[in-house]
C-alpha cells in the first residue's frame, strides 16, 4: 500500500465516492445488459477503478483524456453525467450521442473528456493530438491517453510516443496493463514484462504502478502532470490491474482466464484496499460508508429512471449528427 497523501480527508473520499460510482454504474449496466435492455457492447471496468480515479484525480476539468472501449470509468472519474451515460447505454435521445452512439462512443468535450473509441489504440493518436493542441494554446493544459496492453503492441503507441517525446508534448500515456487483451494473455504478445520499459525507447521515463492502488496511482499521475506542465514532455506510466468480468458482458461467452487467478485479483480489490485505508485514518466508519452507497445508489436508480423515461431515436433522425458515412 502507497503512504497516506498529503490530501485532506474529503478529497480522499471523494475518490472513494468515484471509484463506488463506477463499480455500482457497471453492475448495473451488467444488470441491464443481459437483461436486453441494454443495447451493442458493454465492456466493464470492475476491478480497474483506482486507474482512472487516480489518474483524473490529479487533473483539471480543462485538462483533456481519451478512452477506449472500456470507457466507462474514464468518463465517470473525469465528472461526466450519469443520466446521460445511463441513457446512451439504453439508446435513449437524452444519451451523449442522442442514443446512437452507445457505450464505446461517449464524450463529453465540456469536461475534457474526449471520447471512448472502439478501434484499439484508436484514441491514442487522437489524444496525442489534443497534446499537441494544448502545447500550441500555451495555456498549462495536459492530455491523457487511456489504453489497454493490447494496445501498447499497436502502431499508434509506437508512433505517437516517439512524436510526443521528440516535441515534449505534455502527455500522459496511462497503460492499463489488466494482463489481458480480450482473451490472450499479454505474456503471449510482447516479450517484455513491463510495457512501461518501452518507454526508454522514446527517450521519456516510464514507470510501473499497482494499478489497485488509488494513491500510488494518483502520486505517479501527479509527477507526470508536473512534468508535463513544466514542458518536460510525456510520461508513460504502466498501471497494473485486473478486469473482474469477461471482456464483454455476453451471455455465455466463455473466460478463458483461471478461477484462482481471478479469486487472486479480487482479493486485491482496489475499493476494499482505499476503504481499508480511510478506516485506518480515522476517516471513513460503517455509517459514512453506508450513506454513501446510498447517495450512489439513489443517484444510479434516477439515472436509469431517466434513461427508461427518454423517448428512442426516431428513424427519420438516424442520418442528423452524422458527419462522415
Ligand atoms: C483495431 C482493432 N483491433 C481489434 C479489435 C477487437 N478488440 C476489441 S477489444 C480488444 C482487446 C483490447 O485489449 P486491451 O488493449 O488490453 O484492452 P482491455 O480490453 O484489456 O481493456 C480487441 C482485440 C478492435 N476493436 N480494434
Ligand atoms: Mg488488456
């Protein structure tokens, strides 16, 4: 476990609060999912909280990410709006996408957070335009790329980490390194055992974090951004971590991966760790617990009221906001 931060005790329950979101919104959307009332591909992010909650915690609102397919997390650690995620899920018109775009394409450009991507490493190279924009706008601003271990071993990452070393664009490469790319085993596809040495081939630094471990995350996250603000360059900071359900929510789909393997990673729960260290601090009890999963709950169960009250997209609106066929 990371040393307490130098974070006052409301802050450090705000990422508690953030990281509960994000487990309770995907059983939900799990829930949901399989129930058919959920339509395309929901890929949960159970399990890899800390990342995002780490990572954004040491951000801006002005400061710009990018997802992947597994975005979920992402958009609900940068502050992104329930009722509008629950309702692109439920492919209502009040959605981000107004219904059409579903899970892998939610954005919301008012807090940074640039989009989810289907196309594995897609994001990559579109974030790394957003540091590059942020560099010319002079302003301090960072951009933070998401991506999986899969998708370190595409183009992209390759081209764009060189790109942004050599112009020192204030980048963070954040790899969430979940030992898997759907079902082959990270082992199989690069020989190295930290994606985060691939970095010393670009010139930047790249660390490996306990991508379980919300502080260790957040430290790491805050280095890079300082780094980053200061014209330092990238970092690439490797997170280690684990995805809790199969790669997508689908009704038999098999997991290939071993049941103690699985067993292992949940007793490395990043939730119970960061709740296990609050109560230590004196700062979170049984009763502050509960209202706040409460607090979640009520705010999840009106998120999918809204969703389930919207009106479906009409055919006839199937072509507006469509920019490219
Ligand atoms: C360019 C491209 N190739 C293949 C796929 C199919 N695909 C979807 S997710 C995935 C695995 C991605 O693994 P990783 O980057 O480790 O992310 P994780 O799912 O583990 O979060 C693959 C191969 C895709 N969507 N895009
Ligand atoms: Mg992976």
């Amino acid at each position: 476990m990371s040393l307490s931060p130098n974070l006052p005790p409301d802050k450090q329950r705000e990422m508690l609060r953030r990281m509960l979101t994000i487990r309770r919104f995907e059983e939900r959307a799990s829930t949901d999912y399989l129930a058919g009332k959920i339509y395309g591909v929901v890929h949960c992010y159970i399990g890899e909280e800390a990342v995002a909650v780490g990572v954004c915690s040491a951000l801006d609102r002005g400061d710009r990410i990018i997802s992947t397919h597994r975005g979920h997390g992402h958009c609900i650690a940068k502050g992104a709006d329930l009722n509008r995620m629950m309702a692109e899920l439920y492919g209502r018109q009040t959605g981000y996408c107004k219904g059409k775009g579903g899970s892998m394409h939610i954005a919301d450009f008012g807090i940074g957070m640039l989009g989810a991507n289907g196309i594995v490493a897609g994001g990559i190279a579109i974030v790394t335009g957003a540091g590059l924009a942020a560099q010319m706008e002079g302003k301090g601003g960072v951009a933070v790329s998401f991506f999986g271990d899969g998708a370190s071993n595409a183009g992209p990452f390759h081209e764009c980490l060189n790109i942004a070393a050599t112009w020192k664009l204030p980048m963070l490469y954040i790899c969430e390194n979940n030992l898997y790319a759907a079902q082959t085993s990270a082992a199989s596809t690069h020989a190295l055992s930290d994606v985060a040495a691939r970095a010393a081939g670009y010139g930047i630094p790249g660390v490996v974090v306990d991508g379980n471990d919300v502080f260790a995350v957040r430290q790491a996250a805050n280095a890079a951004v300082d780094r980053a603000r200061s014209g330092g360059g990238p970092s690439l900071i490797e997170c280690k971590t684990y995805r809790w359900r199969a790669h997508t929510e689908r009704r038999g789909q098999p997991d290939l991966r071993e049941a103690g393997e699985i067993e292992a990673w949940k007793r490395k729960d990043p939730i119970a760790l960061l709740e296990r260290q609050l109560r230590d601090q004196g700062e979170l009890d049984d009763a502050g617990l509960q209202t706040m999963e409460r607090e979640i709950m009520t705010a999840l169960e009106a998120a999918v009221a809204f969703a389930e009250a919207s009106p479906f997209p009409l055919p006839e609106q199937a072509t507006d906001d469509v920019f490219a066929a």
